[in-house]
C-alpha cells in the first residue's frame, strides 16, 4: 500500500500447513514485495508472528536456536523472517488487531482466503 493504494500483493496456499506456518511465510513474501530502502510499517494481525520476529528470535538465536522450555516451532521459517527482517532496517513490523474493520486487514485476509475460490 502507497498513498491507501495497492501497488503490490501476494497471496497464496499449501497444503498440510499450520496458521503459524502461513502467518510467517506471509511475513517473508512482504520483504519481497517491498521495496530494499523503502521505510515502512508491515502490519500483521499475528501477535505469535510479530512477538516472534520482534521480541523472541534475539535470544533464541543466541541459545543457539533454543527456547528454555525447548525447540522453537517453525525453525526454518522463523531463522528467514528474522534474518529478513534484520537486514531491513527500514522496516517495522507491528501487530494489529484482526477482524474489526481495518481496511487493509480485512483486504489480506480475503487474499489469505483466495486460493478456495480457484
């Protein structure tokens, strides 16, 4: 979104997936669809996702990729987010809350749910 338009978007699905798979697979696409250097906020309405990549990752990737009550879920994902997210400096990532009227929040999860109506 610039100026409240779209000017790119991604949607998309696989199978035998979880929500929080899905939740960080989106977070990554969002690198690719935004420009290197552009400043801007990504906005997400999973509080696991963004709490992950903003507040989590840090330490578990200092204990070696270990949570104290142990393994981090979605290691492969959560290593290329965080690593994504690092490298852009330019970008923010926060949690809104989902389903209660936000425009572009509604907008992403109706393409969240596209790949049912191919």
């Amino acid at each position: 979104m610039v100026d409240d338009e779209i000017v790119a978007e991604d949607c998309g699905h696989e199978a035998e997936t979880t929500n929080n798979r899905m939740e960080l697979t989106a977070l990554i696409k969002a690198l690719d669809l935004i420009p290197e250097g552009t400043a801007t906020t990504v906005y997400s309405d999973s509080h696991l996702a963004v709490r992950t990549i903003t507040e989590w990752a840090e330490g578990w990737e200092k204990r070696g990729w270990k949570r104290k009550s142990g393994p981090v879920e979605n290691l492969d994902l959560v290593k290329q987010a965080y690593a994504g997210y690092r490298s852009r400096p330019e970008l923010q990532l926060e949690w809104i809350k989902a389903h209660v009227g936000y425009r572009w929040n509604e907008y992403a999860d109706q393409l969240a749910n596209r790949w049912r109506e191919s």
